[in-house]
C-alpha cells in the first residue's frame, strides 16, 4: 500500500513538473510569437513613412487658414516668415488623445528654445474643443486650427498624426509617421530636424 502512494505522489509530482514545463514553453512561444507582431507592426510604420516621404516630398502645401487659441485667422506663409518650419498634423477623429499629447509634449521638449521653429497643425471637430485644447498646452510652440479638408493630400483620409518640414516655397519634405512603440524613433526624428532648422 504504501508503495501504491508512493507511485501516486511522484506520479502526480511528474505531471505538474511536466505541465508546468509545457505551460512556461507555451508562454515563451506565445511572448516570441507577440514580439515577432510588434516589430512586423514597428518595420510596416518604418516602411509606411519612408513610402510616404518619398511619394510626398517635394509636393505643394495648400495655403491654408490657421485659426489661432484666440481665434484670429493666419494663412500658412504667416508662420514660415521665410524660413522653414516643423509642422505637426494631427486630428481628433484620428487619434488616440494620449498619443497626440506625448508628441506635443516631445516637441515642447526638444524646441524649447527654438519654438518658432515648429507649429503644430490640429482639426477638431469642433472649434471649442480646440480652444480648450490649445489654452491648457502652455508652451511656445504655436498651435492653430485648420479645416480637415486643408490638405488634399490622400493620407490625410487616415487621420494619422504625422510630421512635415514646410518650406518657404510651400513644398514639404521630411514626412515622418510617429509610432507609439518606437518613441525613440520620433526622438531621434524630430532632433534631427532641430539640427536642420537651426
């Protein structure tokens, strides 16, 4: 009999070691296989901007009507004074709030002292959601309302916030899609325009 409980227990010790074993491979392969999506995800953003940046660069900017946090009208030229500047685009219908915010909050960061290098581009649904918007983001940076047919270009339909250099002559270049998991991708982006706009 006490055999018989012998067998039993290590029995029962061998199936829980080997369940547990399988289960922790299970999970290891279920983590590589997650990782393996994330950086698929991370190279179609990579692959997704560089497409852009070549099909877009060089093409025309609109001379939109910028509204601004104390609803005076500006068109685009109004903000080059003759230089080129960092434009940051994004719309409410598209985007996560929080996303938008930690851009916003890296422009301010890295152009602190040159914020009238940058401008950032924003359509809301409504204008009072802008105002509110644009009068709690205490910065330098300038922020302005434009209409969400601004820009007929035909990545705007996505509504992905994304960033452009604007080029007294209106031209655009240096397109460049932000990506949530790679912020230090946006990092290295946005410090290498700062060299450029300097």
């Amino acid at each position: 009999m006490q055999n018989i409980k012998t067998v039993l227990i290590i029995t029962t010790i061998l199936f829980l070691a080997l369940s547990l074993y399988f289960l922790n491979k299970k999970t290891k392969i279920e983590n590589g296989k997650r990782q393996l999506f994330e950086q698929i995800a991370t190279m179609s953003v990579k692959e997704f901007s560089f497409d852009l940046n070549n099909t877009m660069t060089g093409r025309k900017a609109t001379n939109a009507v910028c509204v601004t946090q104390d609803n005076d009208e500006k068109y685009l030229p109004e903000l080059l004074k003759g230089s080129p500047i960092l434009i940051y685009r994004y719309t409410q219908v598209g985007g996560c709030r929080p996303c938008y915010e930690a851009q916003i909050r890296l422009i301010q960061e890295i152009f602190k002292y040159i914020p009238q290098s940058v401008a950032i581009l924003a359509t809301y649904n409504n204008k009072r959601d802008f105002f509110i918007t644009a009068r709690s983001n205490v910065s330098e940076v300038s922020m302005f309302h434009i209409p969400s047919n601004a820009f007929d270009w035909q990545f705007e339909e996505l509504g992905i916030p994304y960033f452009f250099v604007l080029h007294p002559c209106f031209r655009i270049s240096n397109i460049f899609v932000p990506n949530e998991h790679e912020p230090e991708l946006t990092r290295r982006y946005l410090e290498s325009i700062k060299r450029l706009l300097q």
